[in-house]
C-alpha cells in the first residue's frame, strides 16, 4: 500500500462536503495515498493560497510540487483522478 512517502509533494485543496472533492478523496484512497488537505470551505489563508495560485477558489485543486521544477496544478475532479490513477495505479 502506498502512503505518504509516494504522495510526497500533493496536495488537494478542498472541503470535504465537496462532492467533486470526495471524487477525488475516494481515488486517493483507493489507490492507498494519503494525500494532505487544505480546505478551502471557510475561507482563510488556503483559500487566499489557491485564489493566488490559480486565480480562482474553484475546488478541487491538486497541487504537485516537483523537485526542482516549478509547482503543476490541476483543477477539475476528472483530471486529477486521471492523474492520480496514471502516476499511481497498477497495471494488471
């Protein structure tokens, strides 16, 4: 099972009451991640972080910080599952 260590640089900004948010959840728990959240519901500094970021508040968010390259961040449920099932996911 993977954990925090291959999730290492994720992180999805959300809330949990999200419905699109709890797609995501759902994936990241299936594949055995363990990925931070930031959420977003009641405003505050993640939610200021991520209007900065993206430009807007719309969640989910997974923000991807690489080593030695520049922080990727994907909007929309659908592409961050995809993301996730790609770079995560076993082939059978």
């Amino acid at each position: 099972m993977m954990g925090e260590e291959e999730a290492h640089g994720l992180t999805i900004y959300g809330y949990p009451q999200c419905p699109f948010c709890r797609r995501v959840f759902n994936a990241a728990a299936s594949l055995g991640l363990e990925i931070p959240l930031r959420n977003t519901l009641f405003g505050g500094e993640d939610k200021r972080d991520l209007k900065e970021a993206v430009g807007r508040t719309t969640v989910p968010v997974l923000r991807i910080e690489q080593e030695g390259a520049n922080t990727v961040w994907i909007s929309e449920s659908a592409d961050i599952v995809a993301y996730l099932e790609e770079r995560f996911g076993t082939t059978a």
